[in-house]
C-alpha cells in the first residue's frame, strides 16, 4: 500500500478567547493510498483512500475520487465521502472479458475538520499496471504451418525418435506443458490451472499435470481439431495440437535404384561382389517426407533354399539413431537428411557376374540363392533392433553370393 503524506493547508480561527484546538493534534495527518493491481489471475483491482490519523482523527471527515481507465479511456469513475472514518473507491475489472493491456487510475484525495475549518488536501494521485494474458508454454515444435505438433508411433507408446534433422531437435509422442500466469511481483496470483482437451478425432490426451500425449494420428493433413486449454480463475487459453504419425515409405522422385561394385570402405576399394542401393523416402500423413530420426530393421527367419555352401553367418540387422549421412560399410545404409537407402548385396571373393542378374550355371554359383527371408521388416521412431517403433516397410529378400535383391510384400 502506497501512502502520501498531504499538504496542510490551516485557516486560522478568528482572534478570541484562548481555546483547545482538537483538529490538529499529536501526529496528525491525512494519508492517501492508490493501487491497480490483481487480486486474483483475472481480476484487476484499482483502488483509491483516504484516512486521517492522530489523536483527532474522529474529527475529520474524508472524501476521495476515483477514474479509472483501461488503455487511456475512463472505464469507471466513483466518489466517496465518509463523515469521521476513511473513505475508499473501489472497481473490478476481468481482463479475459475487458481485455488485456494497460490499466490505471487518476485520484483526488480531501481530509476536512469538522471541529475547526481545518482542510487538507493534494492534486492528483495515480497507479498504472500492464495486464497480459497467461500462456501455455513448453509446447511442442511446430509443423509446416506453426501448429505444436507430436508424433504418434503405432504400437510402440514408449517409442521416441532420437533425431529430427541432422542438426539435432527432438520430437516426442508427449509434452510436459507449463503455464506462465505472466503476473507481477505486486499481483496475487493463487492456485493452478485446470487442464482438459478438446479433441473430436481422439489423437491426444491431457493430465492434471499438464502432460500431452498422443493416442493417435490427426485425421487429416493440417486439419486442426485437437486443442489442450488451461483454466484458472475463468481465464482459459488454448493450444492447437495436431499428431503427425509415419505412413509409410516409398521412392523419392528425384531418386533410383542402383547397383555398383561393392565398395570396401570410402576409399573406393570394390571386391568382386555388388552391392544394390533402394533408397526409401519416409512420409507422413500428409505425404511429405520427413527428417531423419531414428530407425531399425529386423530380420525373419532365414532359409538357405538348396544351398550346401555359402554363409556361415546371417545379414547383420541396422539400427541407427539418424538416417546415416555418410558411407557406412558396417551398417548396411547410406542416406541423407530426407531419405535412407538399404543397401542389400554380396563382397564375392571371385568372379565377374552381371550387376543384378547372372545366368544359369551350376549349382551354388551366382544364380542360386544362398540365403532368403520374406520378413524383411523396418521401423522408424526407435533405434533398437527388436521391431520397436512404427512399420513403414515390409520386404522379401534374397541374397546370392555376388549380389542381393528385394521386393516390397503384398
């Protein structure tokens, strides 16, 4: 409470016979007091008094006037005048309904004696406060239009992509919202808010505590149905969500199929073998490719369909936290930002055979297959070995001793 001590201003009693002056006695004085302020989240408090204190504070009667404004216009103005004790003026105001921005207060404050023709008085008093709305904070990374946005990882609740592009970020299949109340040091503020969602197409959920988790894909591409809102005090705001989900994969367009000799290590060292490159696009629900994240590949039981030799040991499974960006011979993919290739073939140790095809000959040669399996699986969302994660291909394929081949399953 902000107090002013008022000017004193004394007329003197007419010359006469001696008497005892019963306005101004020890420490009197007229205070005044002016506050804009909020009481609760949304409620904006503007308050003027005045008051006398001192032995013959009983004798003086107060009077105050209030305007006061929102954004520099007067939204209420008030009088009061109480007769020996304090006067005050007070409004109320809800800034969810009113508005947010400025308010405050212009105010006259007037003390008089009724004992003696003392009077006491000042100019004007005031108070000003800056109101902002509260905010839901911690909110996802934005999609292509800004929405906060979570993934949704089918079967795989605990799933989380590692990486989001190579330079980093992360996206999850929840958030742990926080709520800003955005008051000031002098408002009260109490009590936390009240969280709910609004979500026709059931792709979120929301706790007492803030945390969003998705429980499905949005319907659509960029159709925003699903919303979290915070309420305290009547206040409620609000937050689009949309939950992007992995829909598949598929060729890039600017992209094809290759076979090449099989390369040792970067240096460009090959073996007699050939190695087969399918480049695989990763696309969301609205059929945009999508930034590297974490990904991995399991293998069904393997058949060796007639073969007496060959491999000892089977095809290695890939899992990787990005989509590789560089020449990897221990991990089976290449790949950039946008896509990641699977690279199926075999380091010969001799003979010449044509890239992806050779022709017939004895058995056990280049034309038989030494190892197959129709369970060719990979997920992305997770980069552990195990199937965990979202399924975005299902594959066939087959390995000879030079080269390999694969084709998606019906």
């Amino acid at each position: 409470m902000k107090r002013l001590l008022l000017a004193l201003a004394v007329l003197l009693p007419a010359i006469g016979v001696a008497q005892t002056n019963q306005c101004i006695g020890v420490a009197t004085e007229v205070l005044a007091h002016r506050y804009v302020k909020r009481t609760t989240i949304n409620n904006v408090q503007s308050q003027a008094g005045t008051w006398v204190i001192g032995s013959y504070a009983g004798n003086w009667d107060t009077y105050v006037q209030q305007t006061a404004m929102y954004e520099g216009f007067q939204s209420h103005y008030g009088t009061q005048s109480i007769q020996n004790g304090p006067s005050t003026v007070t409004f109320n105001d809800t800034p969810s309904v009113n508005g947010t921005g400025t308010y405050s207060n212009s105010n006259g404050h007037l003390a008089a004696c009724d004992q003696w023709p003392y009077t006491m008085s000042i100019g004007t008093t005031w108070d000003i406060q800056e109101v902002d709305a509260p905010e839901i904070e911690n909110l996802p990374p934005g999609d292509g239009e800004g929405v906060p946005s979570l993934w949704y990882f089918e079967d795989a609740p605990s799933a989380v992509p590692a990486h989001v592009g190579f330079s980093g970020g992360y996206l999850y299949q929840y958030a742990n919202l926080t709520y800003n109340k955005n008051c000031l040091g002098n408002d009260t503020c109490n009590g936390d808010p009240t969280w709910s969602e609004q979500d026709g197409e059931g792709s979120i959920t929301i706790d007492s505590n803030g945390k969003v988790s998705s429980t499905g894909p949005s319907d659509e591409c960029e159709v925003y149905d699903a919303s979290v809102e915070a309420t305290l005090s009547g206040w409620k705001v609000d937050s689009l969500i949309w939950v992007n989900a992995p829909a598949g994969a598929q060729l890039p367009s600017d992209m094809s199929v290759s076979t090449d000799k099989w390369e040792i290590d970067s240096s460009g060292e090959t073996t007699a073998g050939y190695m087969t490159r399918h480049p695989w696009e990763l696309v969301g629900i609205c059929g945009l490719a999508i930034p590297s994240m974490a990904i991995n590949e399991t293998f069904g039981s393997w058949s060796e369909p007639g073969a007496t030799s060959g491999w000892t040991g089977d095809p290695v499974e890939t899992d990787k936290d990005r989509f590789p960006g560089k020449f990897c011979p221990s991990c089976r993919t290449y790949g950039g930002e946008y896509y990641f290739e699977d690279v199926i073939g075999a380091p010969a140790a001799e003979g010449t055979p044509s890239p992806i095809y050779t022709g017939s000959g004895p058995n056990y040669t280049y034309s038989t297959v030494i190892k197959t399996t129709s369970d060719q699986k990979w997920y992305v969302g997770d980069q552990t070995p195990h199937g965990d994660g979202t399924e975005i291909l299902d594959l066939s394929v087959k390995y000879y001793q030079d080269h390999g081949t694969s084709i998606e399953n019906p």
